[in-house]
C-alpha cells in the first residue's frame, strides 16, 4: 500500500469533485483552524487522531490536511499502521492553498 502525495492542483481537482466516499481531515491545531480551514473539512488534532481512528470508516478514501505536509504525512502513516489503504496526504498543506488563493473559512 502507498500513500499518495499530492500536491495543490490535484488536490483543489479533487475538492472541486467532491468524491462522496472521500473524507478531508485537517490536522492542525485549533489556533491553526482559526488562520482558516478548506470549507467542510473534519478537524482533529493530529495528537488525537488514533483516539478517533474506530469511528472512522475504513473504506472511505481520507485526505489529510496540515499545515505544510509533515503533520498530515505522519497521520497518513498512523492511519496506514491501523489498515487504512485509501490514504491521501495534501502535500504543501494550508501553506499552497492559501497561496494559490483558494476559499477557506474560518473556524
């Protein structure tokens, strides 16, 4: 299993679609969510996120969202540790998509 890297123009391709079996998680912090969030995203904490990882539907595809990259690859990796397969980490993060001036809102 790999974990797929995209990067901001794939990434924004596939928010525009809107995939019904996918799930964008942002793992910031709350005082990060404040600066904005993709509109529709779920937000956990990337230090919770194995507490929330039995409630979560392991045939749904997840996107996972920080600020740069790093914190959502870990993520990616803990939920591939747990048998999550459909694993997407957003590369350049909240980073490349306020700087390629897409929507947000705010927490």
């Amino acid at each position: 299993m790999s974990i797929q890297q995209l990067q901001i123009d794939e990434i924004h391709d596939l928010y525009q679609a809107k995939p019904a079996d996918t799930v964008w998680i942002d793992v910031r912090q709350p005082e990060e969510w404040e600066e904005g969030t993709i509109p529709g995203v779920q937000k956990i904490v990337l230090s919770e996120l194995e507490d929330h990882l039995d409630r979560l539907d392991k045939d749904k595809t997840y996107v996972m969202v920080c600020r740069s990259g790093g914190r959502s690859g870990r993520a990616t990796q803990m939920m591939s540790s747990q048998g999550f397969d459909k694993l997407i980490n957003f590369d350049g993060g909240m980073l490349a998509w306020n700087e390629a001036g897409y929507e947000t809102e705010a927490d």
